[in-house]
C-alpha cells in the first residue's frame, strides 16, 4: 500500500521551496506518474513532475512566477497549496497547506540583529525583548494555524506579526 506524504524543508533561502518527498512505497511497486500541484499566494497553481524519494527544490522560474530569462526572484510569503500524487493520481494523493515565512523572518532577523541591546538600558532592552518575543510568537501561531488549514487565521496572525515588525523601532 501506497502511503503519500511531504515535508516541508525549511531552507532560509527565501528564493527555494524544498520539498522532501516523505511516502512509503511497497518495494515491489513501480512509482509512476508523480506529480505534484504548487498554488502559490495570490498565483494560479501549476503542476510539475515530481521525484519520488528525495527532496525536490522550486523557485519562482519553475513555479511559474518569473520569467525563465530572469534571475528567479524570492517567493513571495503567504499560504502555500500543494497536492502531491502518483497514478492513479486521482485517487493516490495527499494534500499540504503550509505558511511560507521567509521573507518576514529575514526582516525579523534584521530587526533582531538592529536591537543592540547590550547598548540599551535595561528597561529599553527588556521592551525591545518583549516586542521581539511578541512577534516571534505571533509567526509561530500563524505557521500552527496554516498547517491544521486555518489559513484565515494564520493570515490574520501573519499580519500582525507584519504590522508589530512595521513599527518595531529600535
């Protein structure tokens, strides 16, 4: 028996998507036909061939987000929609729903890195702290919503994280 899954591998590179193909396969079973759905935040979904066993890598040019021609650009954040299967696909898949947090996280990172608290009093380092927990804790929630498909949710989340990160003045 067939049993398909993926993984998410997180890369810190916000121009890949890694996707580790997680299934179990009877030894004695040809895969055939794999194929995996990308649906993009705010794209239309596109469908590639997928390599069973392994991890497979995408980035905006194999998506389809960015012209072949151009460097491929960072993917953009938001939830992500993939369906993965194997013949007979329609009736051989499973489904993801996950969060892509790259490009907030590296903004985050910068801010992190910008909160030299160690030149602060400590009421101000202990506020910079605070607001980097508080936002922190916000993207986790966000990315724990969007993997039970809460996407309302997790987008709500992201956002505030995104709001509090905006106005994050250190």
């Amino acid at each position: 028996m067939i049993i398909l899954d993926i993984d998410l591998i997180e890369t810190y590179n916000s121009s890949i998507l890694a996707i580790a193909d997680v299934s179990s396969y009877p030894p004695e079973k040809n895969i055939e036909n794999p194929f995996i759905e990308i649906t993009p935040p705010g794209f239309s979904k596109v469908g590639l061939s997928f390599i069973p066993k392994t991890v497979n890598l995408f980035n905006s040019t194999s998506i389809e987000l960015t012209n072949p021609e151009v460097k491929p650009a960072p993917l953009p954040d938001g939830i992500y929609h993939l369906k993965y299967s194997v013949r007979p696909n329609y009736e051989i898949y499973t489904q993801k729903t996950f969060l892509k947090t790259n490009g907030i996280r590296e903004r985050f990172d910068i801010a992190f890195l910008k909160a030299d608290v160690s030149n602060c009093d400590s009421r101000s380092a202990a506020r910079f702290r605070s607001k980097l927990d508080l936002i922190s804790f916000y993207l986790q929630y966000a990315m724990a919503a969007a993997n039970i498909c809460n996407e309302k949710l997790a987008m709500d989340l992201y956002r505030k994280a995104q709001r509090l990160l905006d106005k994050f003045d250190c």
